[in-house]
C-alpha cells in the first residue's frame, strides 16, 4: 500500500467563531481527505503533563473534502 502523505497550511494562524480560514492542501497517494477543525487544549505530551488534549469543534468544512497535489517552490 502507498504511503499517503499531506501538507498544508492555512491563511491564518487561528480565528474567532464565524470568521473564514481558507486551507491549502496537497496530497500525495489520495484523493480524499476527511476533515474536522479541533481545539487543541494541551498540546505538550511530556509524561508529566496533562498529554495531548484536543476536542472537535463543529463547522460547516467537516466531512470528506478531494485532494490532489499541488506543485509549489519550496521556500517562496
């Protein structure tokens, strides 16, 4: 089985509630993505953390979205 592989980035580092985020995303070996927007709570998994800790946020991108590879120079 190939391997999947995607990258991405979004136009902004975080949002409010109703405000838009568009994603950017390539994909290499798949031609869907499942989708879901999560908080992370608690991103540090040291052993004497709290780990990592997420919870779903509802939106209206959630679900099975197509991909497909997108050719970029790296570092522009």
């Amino acid at each position: 089985m190939a391997k999947i592989a995607l990258t991405g980035y979004t136009d902004k580092i975080s949002v409010a509630p109703g405000e838009s985020v568009d994603f950017k995303v390539s994909a290499d070996n798949a031609t869907t993505a499942h989708v879901e927007i999560v908080r992370i709570i608690h991103g540090d998994e040291h052993p004497d953390g709290p780990g990592y800790l997420e919870e779903t946020v509802a939106s209206n991108c959630a679900g099975d979205h197509p991909v497909r590879k997108q050719f970029v120079d790296v570092g522009n």
